[in-house]
C-alpha cells in the first residue's frame, strides 16, 4: 500500500514537472497553428496546404525566426468534419496558446470556426477563393474575392472572345449560388437577355455528366459564341472533363473558364483534351518572376519531389504568412489585437512579382490572371488585369449586400456598415 | 421506485451514473469557480468537449436500445440525431434576429444572401422555445413511425432493414445539401448567438448546456432501463432472438418494434439538439451514411446490449478520435479502423464484456 | 468564321497552288519585301500582345515566305519560343528534361538548353480558332474526306457569302458522297438567303429532315424575317419535322446515357452481389477493392507509359488477382470468424475500408492520380448530327455485359459455380457431401473482391481516380443489390440498368440531385412491398437477420 502511495506522489510530481517544462518551452517559441484537414474527402486538396505552411514556417526559422524566438508549427486533423473543425480552432487557441492559425478550405469550415475565432479573439488566415459576403475582425481573406475572379474572367471571354451565350454550372453550394448569381447580375447588366444564360447545378461529386454535356452542347449550337463559367467542384471536375473531351467539346468550339481548377487539379486530369480550356486565378505556377521560381525551387526541396506543383491557394497563404511576419514585427508582439491593427496597409511581395497589400476590409489586392491550360498540365497566361485588384467582401451586385462595405480601421471598426442606415449590424 | 430496483441490479450503470452525477456537479464548478491558474480547473475546452460526449452517449443509447435490445441495426440514426439537431438550430437561428451581418429582422442571413423574399412556411413558430423542442421530439419521433410502420409492417428485417435505413439517411442528406430545401446547403446553420436569453459564448451558458446534457444522459439512461427491464423489454429480447416465436404466440410484433424504434429516434433527436448549441453548427454532414456507421461502431466497442456500455463506447471512441488527430493526424484513421477490426474479432461483446468476463470468473 | 481580307486569302490559295484544284484571284505574290515583312512579324510575335500577335499571323501569312507555315504551324502546336536572354524566336523539341532549339530566322541548330531559359509564345483561343479556321479552308483540298467534311461542317456553321462560293465550286469536283452531301447543305443553306421566293422553297425542300444544326438555326433565323407566306409555311413544317426527329434521337440519348449510367451501377455492384448476396457478407470494404482495382490500372500505366491502350488491358486480369487477392486476405483473417454474424461483418469491413483509404493516401498520397484515356476510348461515335456515343461508354457497357456474362458462366457451368451455390443454398448439407466450405466461402470472396478490381479498372475510366473513390460507389452499390434482389446475379444486372436508365429520365424534370433523391424513396418504397428485391432467392443472405 505504501509503495503504491509512493508511485501515485511521484508520478503526480512527474506530471507537474512535465506541465512546467512544457511550459518553458512555450516560453521559447511562437506556435503557429495549422488547420487543414489530411483526411476525409478534404484532404486532396488540403494537404497541400499544411505542407506550405510547415515549409514557410521552416524558412522563417531559417531566416532567424521571428522576434528572436523559433517558430513551431501545430498541426491537428480536423479530418474534413465540420463541427470537428470548431473544436480544433478551440483547442488551436486555448490548449496550445498559438499566436495566429492558418486554415480552411471550404466555406463550411471557415463558417464553423468563425464564431470560435471571434470570441477567442484570435486570428485565422483563410487561403482560398470564396463567395464573399463575409467580413471578420479575426479573418484575413488572403484568397480571391468574386471580383477578384469571376467579373474578370468574365469580361474577358466577353471582349476577347466574343461569347454572347453563357452556361453557368456548378456545384450546389453556398459559393457557386453566389457567384452565379453575381454573374448573371452582371451579364444582364451588360445586356445579356435571360435566354442567353443557362444555370445548371449539380451535386458534390457528381460524376456521371452525360445528359449535363448533352444539355450544354445543344445550347452551345445555336449559332451564339458559348462559353461555360464553371464553379464545378473538386471531385466533380474529372469526370466533367472527362465528358466534355469525348462528347467533342474542345476549347474553340465551346470553351470552358474554371474557378476551381488549379494546377493541383489538373495534375489528376489527362490534359491533352482540354488544351485551350480557361482558369481564372491570381497565381499560376507558369508565372514567370523571379520570387516565384526561387518559391517552386524551395518546394521543390522541400518536399522532395520535382514533380509537385503550386497553385494559387498555396500562393495566398505564402502571402498571408509574410503579411503576418510582417505585421507581427512592426507590432513588435503577437498579440492577436495588436497584429490586427497592424497588419492593414502591410505590402509583401506576391509571386507573381507584385506586391499585394492587406487592406481595411481583410481582403487583399491581387492581380487577376486568365490561364489557358497546356497539355502538360499547366496554364499559359492569355491576358492578365493591368494592375492590382482589390478583393470586395460585399459584392455590389447582390441587393442584399450593396449598401453595406467594411473597414476594421478603428473610427470604423466594423465589417458590415451599412452606408444607407448609418448601422453597423450584429455588432455588440 | 421500480428504476431503483433494476439500478441495483446493474452495477455498471450504477457506476456510469454515478459518474455522470459527479462530473455534471464537478465539471462546471472547476470551470466556473475555479481560476484559470489552478491545477484543478477545467478549460471551457474540455468542458465543450466532455459536452459533446455526452450527447454522442446519449446517441448511443439510442442505437444501443434498437440494436442490442431489438435487433434491428440501425444505420440511420444519424438522420435523426441530425433532424433534432436541425430543429434546434432553427430555433438558434431565429434568435440572432436582426444581429446578423444584414440586419434583416427576419430572415437568416443565408436567406438574404440567396435573395429569398419571404421565410418559407416551415421556419414559422421556431422563434419559440417550446415549438422548437416539441419539433425537436416530433419530427425524428414522426419520421421514425411513418418509416418504420411502413417497414415493420411488411417484414422487412435484417440486412435488409439495415440497408434501408441508410438510404433513408443518404436520400436525406441529398435533400438538405439543396440550397433549396431552405436549410442552408451545405454550410448549415451557424453563428449562432443565444439560446433562451443566454449568450452562447459565456461559459455560464457553456456550463447550462454541459448539465443539461448530462441531465438528458442520465434521464435517457434510466427511461431505456425502465424499457428493457420491463415486460416489454423481455419481449424485445424475444424479438431480437426469435422473432417469429413470439408473433406465434400472439404478440403484434410490428407495435412493439415501432414504439422501440420512435422512442429511440426521439432519444437521437433530443442528443441532437443538445449538441448544436454546443459545438456551434449544424450541417448536412450529420446525415451522412458514414457518421450513422460510426454510431453503431461505438456501441461495438462498448459492448452491445448494455446500456452503460454504449456510453463507454461512445465516450472512448470520441475520446481516441480526439487525441490521434492531434497525436498522430496522419495515421489515425489506422489506428481507428484497427480499434474496430480488432474489437469486433476479439471482443465481441465490447470492451465492458471483457469487464464482465473479469467479474464472472472472479 | 471571319474572313479575313481578301488579300490574305488569295496570298494563303497561292501559297497552296501546287495542291490548289481550283483558282481563283491569284494575286501575284510580291517576293522581294517578303524577307523583311516575315522578320517584321517575327520580332511583332515576339513583342506584341494578342492583337498585335493577330497582325503578325496576318503579316507572316502573306509573305508567301517558305518559312511560314513552318512558322504557323508551330506557334499552333506550341512549339514556339523565345530566349529570354536575346529574344531570338526558336523552335523546340524535347529532349529529356532539357530542350534542343532551332533558331526560327536561320534554321541553324542552337544545342540543347535547360528549359527555363526559354519562354513560350503564347496564343490564346481567339488565335487558335483563327489559324484552325485557315486551316479548314486549306483542309476542304485535304485527301482525307473524313477532314474534308469537318472542314465543311466547321464553315457551314457561319457562312458568308465568300465561304459559300467557294464550297459551291467544290461541288462538282467531290467525289465522296458524305461530303457531297454536306457541301449541297451548305448551299441550300446559302440559298434560303436568296432574294428569290422559289430558290428559298426549293432550298427548303432539299433541307427536309437535315438534321444538322446549322440547317436548324438558319429555319429560325428564316422565320424571323420570311414575309413570303408559302416559305413561311414550308419553314414551318420543314422545321417541325426536324425538331420531332430531333426529340426522337433525344430520346434514343437518353436511354443510352441510362444504360451507361446503369452499367456502371451493375459494374460496381456486381461484385457485391457476390459477397454480399451468395454468401451473406456485408463487405463495406467493397468500395476499397474498387479504388484498389483503379490504382493498380494507375500503376500499370505508370509502368508502361508508352502503350496506355495495353496497360489498360493488362491492368484487367492485374486488378482482378491484386483485389481478388485483398479480398481472400481480409475473409481469411477477419471475416472467416464472423460468419454467421452478418451485421458484424460490417462493422469489421467497415475498420479495414478505413484502413485502406488511409493505406493509398499514404502510398499514393491524397491526390488524385491521372489515369490517362487510350485513343481508342475516347471521342464519339458519330450516328447523325444530333446523335453521338461517347465511345469510352459504350466501352463499358459492353465490358459490364460482358463481365456480368462472364461471371454468369462461371458460377452456372464450373465446378467452383456449383459448389458455392450448393454452399449458398445449405451449407451443412453442401459440407456432407463433401465440399470444403471455409475454402468455398474463401473462394467466392476472392471472386467478388476480384470483380470490385475489374469494375475499377472501367471506373478509372470515367472518374477520379483517389482515395475517396469508393465511398462514392458504395451506398449505390448497396441499393443496387438489395432492388435487384440479394443473390441475384440477374436481379443486379436488371436493376442496375432500370436505376441508370429511370435516373437519366427523371433528371432533366427534376435536376440530378432530386433524381436520385426520388430514386432511393422509390427503393425504399419498392421494399417495402418487396422486402425481398426484384428477383427474390432463398440462399443465406435470405434467411439471415
């Protein structure tokens, strides 16, 4: 009995000891979290991601570190469950005390972390393309707003190209409902008539594409210049290639622009057939800079294969990472609310050899690229916005969302201010 | 009285009780009244987290009283538990009135943000508490019985049974991805801002919740005693082992299975409504096939056919999801699929078999 | 199309006279500027942007420079470049990682370089679709008619006045009746734009029941306008009589699109209806043996990535051994000890699908691999204008038949066949007669795992190739079986193709999503008044509960 007493005391004051020196070494680094899901129907795309980070956090470590301290990454598995995602945001935050946490694929998890981040006051950097209509004090939108991709893109198949009958088909969710939505705003803003435009939604994953391509190249043969605005996710857009390739659709009879399909994407894709077929993006790894090949070259390396590619939400969080560095340094501090004011006006390099600047409303300025794709899986740019664009969390298209704009600067502080009321809704 | 009778029987849902009564007074007082820097205080995290578990423990029961008591293997569980889950988060919804980012005072902001005009007819009467909860038991309860009563009626038993279930759970989740249903798609529902009153971000309202869910835990644990200790328990035993018997004897087996199977639906449902809150969203994903596996999984593991089990089986599997994708986020799923494989070849009647093999050879 | 300035054109039929069957406005072609305007353009396609890089096409064309077409030909294919170091304009051919280059003004070798150095001369569709267009004037003289009549087909779509003349003269000399054919569209088509009311119905005659789509829009087009009210009338039928044809081949579409959905259902259930329906195993890893059977096609062709077309075939019998081989392991380690414990077969198989999934993402990672398509699987049959077969379903379908038929034989006529039914229907009885059932059961396991392997071979196919690619299949998989009737082979096949063909009619009213959705209430309800499926057996499965 003794004994055991005995145990139970040391054992208690091992545990202590190892509480304190984890406690210690907390002291030494700055966490960095990292919440991208490597397992579950999110891990294709989001692997890639948790990889970026750990490269990027390892080069800054490289570099020094940041405040004199080493940077160490957290990575958990929220495994592409979405209430799960919460619960890591939470545990992120309060078990592991990180300064700032990089994550997020899907408007679903951002919108089941958001409250999380909010209450906790800490900061998340999103990396990937979204619908908008969302502005958070703890949110940076690193990623492409619609106007940072689908007007341009759209305006560009309509001056370049001629296109005068549109198909807008995607995935049945929250970001391409929205984005169609803002399209087919615009389209009939510029004089497009109701006939011109066909939506077609399909469900996550579809992948038997038959009568839908079907569909499409019988709208596409009267005798209009067609073109197909895709907001086709993931999984889906295999198969749909695949369809479009034998059913003879190619790039100068109907050609189709794609938000969602980068580089990553078409690495699983036999791309001899779609030659021609458009991306809109921010980043292709074709981007001829010299910060971008020295970016491919350190991946590369890191990941010990010189087949990988990049893409462009592998670009947005190289961004957000270096506006945080950068932000964290000028506030001298990781303080989750003094980054906050800081990191606004911070300008680091994109990679496609600009820079982008973080602006009031969270979003940032990108330039807007239109990429063809060539047989070997990569995009050619075909044209390209003359200068930076500004990300617009609310889009002036939907009346929902026109009167209201956002600015975190402090008279403001607000990320919904609607103009015509005066009101800053939602707010505390 | 007669609950206390059959308590005294069951020594591990007498312990499972009374660890439950325990952590409800415990827990909440380490959070709330304890400071931060003391050794004994218990984050909200954890508390959120244990939350979360008990609603899946209660879930379990659920499935444990359909299976293990009656044989039928659900596979669709989840549909209810979401459905639950669903009707409390419109009752969420409703009460952030006009604080969402539109400020419209009516309509969720997912509404506005789709141009929908008007709140489609089946969001009315959720800003009231009481509707919401009595949706919360009367939809998985009506769903349950009208499935169920076309099922039972005509036989349909077995794998058969099974598989139906699932599509039931898959048609639905089908269903609530459309942005048309008017359920919020795929993002569901969320940014929830208070419930009754209580702003859901204090860790008062956190501790209500965690009692409440403990509460409902313990109320699920013992009415699901009270069934299967009761003659009608008896005979659900008889079904699950010879169903034809006991419909020759002169039994209406097809009430007793749908009064089980509704009853059990409503225990899901009132386990999903206490988890939104808790963990802040409800989407489409609850519905998925898979997460209704993964229910009966847990009830594996703890053991089929014993109440208490099925909360060990819970408790333990969500316990081991949430330390691997931490520990080991690259492999866990190995670890996972083995803890099944393995549970179901070596101990076939779950973990707290083992417990009771210990103490039948003592 | 647009046509370009008469000059370019002429300039372009000189540049073709040795072919050229017929001439017209030959432009002498002017020799001496000919050198400076082909570098001008050079240096422009280099510089410019895409207008600029149109005017260059346009300059270099003209030049009747015998560099040209060399010229063309490659910025088409992509073959163009230019040093970033000099900006001289170079041709490339691969070699290895690093490319060998020609200098485009010389024609001098220039060595290989790493590719980095060089920069692509880009085009975008807008010029692509210009030079495919000069292409198709000078493929209406190509000797093969199959291009001839694309040729046709492409100008046929937008023609004017000057495309029209040209194909009318093309008449006379065609000897293929096809293109014949085509070319006598183009110029009714041509015609119904005559000022003359009985050229316009004589036209209208010849387009009775033509069902290419051009003839289609121009009928509307024509109606918009038409004043003369005998044309108008004759439109009209002309039209109605095309658009009930029309719906007629929309309808033999859609049953097709069925079918092949439906043979993909029948591919992926086919094995289940094995393990699940002979021997009462409820294998949620049967999806995890479809993705294995996809990766092993991935491998193979990794292996031999010059002759994809055989890699395809070779990867049948190898998906088939290597899932087959799976599936004995997994009966012979977990589910032997649980027979007679269906509902616990599933959770167990449930643990190893997660296994394996997590298995290829480690070995594979969690990217989708690119299985590539061999050219004889992929395009499209071509019925009649409104009519094609996609060629890589009609490939499955015929597979799945023959799989189904394959496997049919099997368990009918072998020895294997009648000792797993005898097994199946009563397996003491088929154990005192004598027949090993623990290697039956093995055996039959193995067969339905090896068909899951086949059936991801076709489903590479037509779909991502990743670690989700079973979990997607296998609830259809399920419905499948259980509509068709559990230890049915003729139940899957029939219910496999009835789901496929119902789902692709239902779609157009209701969108996809909702088509399925109605689907599983409709085999909700079936079972209900069916509890045992379609084609209901007695065996295991349909005693087991």
């Amino acid at each position: 009995m003794r004994g055991k007493f005995t145990y139970l005391v040391l054992a208690v004051i091992m545990a202590a000891g190892s509480l304190t020196a984890g406690h210690a070494l907390a002291g030494e680094t700055i966490k960095v979290g990292i919440l991208h899901s490597l397992s579950g129907t999110m891990a294709i795309s989001e692997t890639t991601l948790k990889d970026t980070m750990l490269m990027l956090i390892d080069e800054q470590n490289k570099k020094g570190g940041l405040l004199g301290k080493k940077l160490e990454a957290v990575v958990v598995d929220p495994a592409s469950d979405w209430p799960l995602f919460a619960e890591k945001a939470r545990e992120l935050i309060t078990k592991d005390k990180v300064a700032a946490v990089f994550g997020c694929w899907t408007s679903v998890s951002r919108k089941s972390v958001l409250p999380v981040f909010e209450e906790l006051n800490s900061l998340l950097f999103y990396p990937v393309q979204y619908e908008g209509e969302e502005s958070s004090r703890n949110v940076f939108y690193t990623g492409a707003a619609p106007n940072q991709q689908a007007i341009p893109a759209v305006d560009y198949l309509m001056n370049e190209l001629g296109v005068k009958r549109w198909v807008l088909a995607g995935t049945d969710y929250v970001y391409p409902r929205t984005t169609n939505k803002i399209l087919a705003a615009y389209l009939k803003a510029k004089g497009v008539a109701d006939k011109d435009i066909m939506i077609n939604y399909t469900p996550f994953g579809h992948s038997d594409w038959q009568s839908i391509v079907a569909k499409i190249k019988k709208f596409g043969s009267a005798g209009k210049k067609t073109a197909v605005v895709s907001t086709i996710n993931g999984d889906a857009n295999v198969p749909f290639y695949k369809e479009l390739g034998n059913q003879g659709i190619t790039a100068d009879t109907i050609p189709v622009i794609a938000f969602s399909v980068g580089e990553e994407e078409l690495s699983g894709i036999d791309t001899k057939p779609l030659v021609g077929h458009l991306a809109a993006w921010n980043y292709f790894m074709s981007v001829d800079s010299e910060v971008n090949e020295a970016f491919i070259d350190s991946w590369h390396k890191f990941i010990k294969n010189d087949k990988r590619v990049t893409n462009d939400p592998m670009e947005a969080h190289y961004i957000g990472f270096n506006m945080w560095v950068k932000a964290v340094e000028k506030a001298g501090t990781t303080d989750p609310a003094a980054v906050q004011k800081a990191i606004i006006g911070v300008t680091v390099p994109n990679l496609s050899g600009g820079y982008s600047a973080m602006m009031p409303n969270h979003h940032i300025t990108k330039p807007v690229l239109i990429g063809e794709i060539q047989d070997d899986g990569q995009f050619e740019v075909v044209w390209q916005t003359p200068g930076l664009v500004a990300g617009d969390a609310w889009s002036d298209y939907l009346p929902g969302s026109k009167d209201l704009i956002s600015d975190w600067r402090t008279p403001l502080a607000c990320g919904n201010f609607n103009v015509k009321t005066g009101k800053c809704s939602g707010k505390k | 009285m007669i609950i206390l009778r059959y308590l005294k029987k069951d020594t591990g849902g007498m312990i499972t009780l009374s660890l439950l009564a325990l952590i409800t007074v415990i827990v909440p007082i380490c959070n709330l009244l304890v400071p931060e820097t003391s050794g004994l205080h218990v984050s909200t995290f954890t508390m959120t987290l244990l939350g979360k578990y008990l609603c899946y423990g209660l879930l379990a029961i659920a499935v444990d009283l359909v299976w293990g008591y009656l044989g039928i293997l659900s596979l669709g569980h989840g549909a209810f538990f979401a459905l639950g889950g669903y009707a409390m988060g419109m009752y969420l919804m409703r009460q952030i009135g006009s604080r969402g980012v539109y400020g419209n005072p009516l309509l969720p902001d997912f509404m506005v943000f789709l141009n929908w005009q008007h709140l489609p007819w089946f969001w009315h009467g959720f800003q009231w508490f009481w509707f919401a909860m009595l949706m919360v038991i009367l939809v998985p309860g009506l769903l349950a019985a009208i499935f169920g009563w076309f099922a039972f009626r005509s036989r349909v038993t077995g794998v058969y049974l099974s598989i139906m279930t699932q599509a039931l759970t898959y048609a639905l989740l089908l269903a609530f991805y459309r942005n048309e249903m008017g359920f919020g798609g795929n993002n569901g529902l969320t940014d929830f801002k208070d419930i009754l009153g209580f702003s859901l971000q204090t860790d008062a309202t956190r501790a209500g919740l965690f009692i409440a869910s403990a509460l409902a835990l313990g109320f699920g644990y013992l009415s699901c005693l009270y069934i299967t200790r009761s003659r009608l328990g008896k005979l659900c035993t008889a079904i699950r082992d010879q169903e034809d018997r006991v419909r020759f004897i002169g039994y209406r087996v097809e009430n007793i299975k749908l009064w089980i199977f509704t009853f059990s639906a409503i225990l899901a449902g009132i386990a999903g409504a206490l988890y939104v809150p808790q963990v802040g969203i409800i989407n489409p994903n609850e519905f998925s096939p898979l997460a209704s596996i993964e229910m009966v999984v847990w009830v594996a593991v703890g053991g089929r056919a014993t109440l208490y089990g099925a909360v060990a089986g819970a408790l333990l599997v969500n316990y081991a999801k949430s330390y691997l994708t931490v520990a080991m986020p690259d492999a866990w799923l190995f670890a996972l699929g083995s803890l099944f494989v393995l549970v179901t070849l070596l101990l076939p009647r779950g973990i707290t078999g083992l417990l009771r093999k210990k103490e039948a050879s003592r | 199309m647009i046509l370009l300035s008469s000059r370019w054109r002429s300039c372009l039929l000189c540049f073709l006279t040795i072919m050229s069957l017929v001439s017209f406005g030959v432009a002498p072609c002017p020799a001496s500027e000919d050198t400076t305007l082909f570098e001008q353009g050079a240096h422009q396609l280099v510089h410019g942007n895409f207008r600029q890089k149109e005017a260059a096409i346009a300059k270099i064309n003209a030049t009747n420079d015998p560099r040209a077409e060399k010229l063309l030909r490659a910025l088409l294919g992509g073959k163009l470049y230019r040093v970033k170091k000099d900006n001289n304009l170079v041709y490339i051919t691969k070699k290895g990682s690093r490319v060998s280059i020609t200098d485009v003004l010389s024609g001098k070798e220039l060595g290989t370089v790493k590719k980095r150095t060089l920069k692509k001369i880009t085009i975008n569709n807008k010029l692509r679709s210009k030079l495919r267009e000069e292409l198709a004037l000078l493929a209406l003289r190509s000797p093969d008619p199959d291009k001839r009549l694309a040729a046709v087909n492409k100008l046929m779509s937008s023609l004017s006045p000057e495309s029209a003349k040209i194909l009318e003269k093309l008449i006379t000399t065609e000897t293929n009746s096809k293109v014949r054919q085509g070319l006598l569209t183009a110029r009714a088509i041509a015609n119904l734009r005559d000022t003359d009311d009985a050229k316009r119905l004589q036209a209208l005659t010849e387009l009775q029941g033509n069902l290419n789509p051009a003839v289609k829009n121009e009928l509307t087009r024509l109606l918009g306008e038409e004043k003369n009210k005998d044309v108008r009338q004759k439109a009209e039928a002309v039209l109605s009589s095309i658009e009930s044809k029309i719906a007629f081949y929309g309808l033999v579409e859609k049953i097709f699109f069925g079918l092949s959905l439906g043979s993909v259902l029948v591919l992926a259930a086919i094995g289940l209806a094995i393990t699940f329906g002979v021997i009462g195993v409820i294998n949620m890893a049967h999806g995890e043996l479809i993705m294995l059977g996809a990766y092993t096609t991935y491998v193979i062709q990794q292996l031999m990535p010059n002759s994809i077309g055989l890699a395809l075939l070779l990867a049948i019998p190898a998906a088939f051994v290597i899932s087959g081989l799976a599936g004995i392991l997994i009966e012979r380690t977990v589910i032997r000890f649980l027979y007679g414990r269906p509902l616990e077969t599933l959770l167990a198989t449930f643990g190893i699908s997660l296994i394996l999934q997590q298995s290829v993402r480690t070995i594979f990672s969690p990217l989708n691999r690119s299985v590539a398509t061999p050219a004889w699987m992929s395009g499209s049959l071509q019925l009649n204008p409104v009519l094609s077969l996609t060629i890589n379903r009609l490939t499955i379908l015929v597979f799945a038949l023959l799989v189904f038929a394959g496997l049919y034989m099997l368990l009918k006529k072998s020895s294997l066949g009648l000792q797993v039914r005898a097994v199946a229907q009563n397996r003491s009885m088929a154990r005192a007669m004598g027949i090993r059932a623990a290697k039956v059961d093995a055996l039959t396991f193995g067969l339905g795992s090896g068909i899951a392997g086949i059936a991801g071979v076709a489903l590479s196919q037509l779909t991502n190739v990743g670690p989700n690619l079973g979990q997607s299949y296998i609830i259809d998989s399920f419905m499948v079986v259980v509509f068709g009737g559990v230890g049915n082979l003729w139940g899957t096949l029939v219910g496999g193709l009835t789901l496929g063909v119902a789902n692709k009619f239902l779609e157009p009213w209701t969108g996809a999503v909702l088509a399925k959705i109605l689907i599983l209430v409709f085999i909700i309800l079936f079972i209900q008044k069916r509890p045992q499926g379609l084609f209901p057996q007695k065996g295991r499965a349909g005693a087991a509960s």
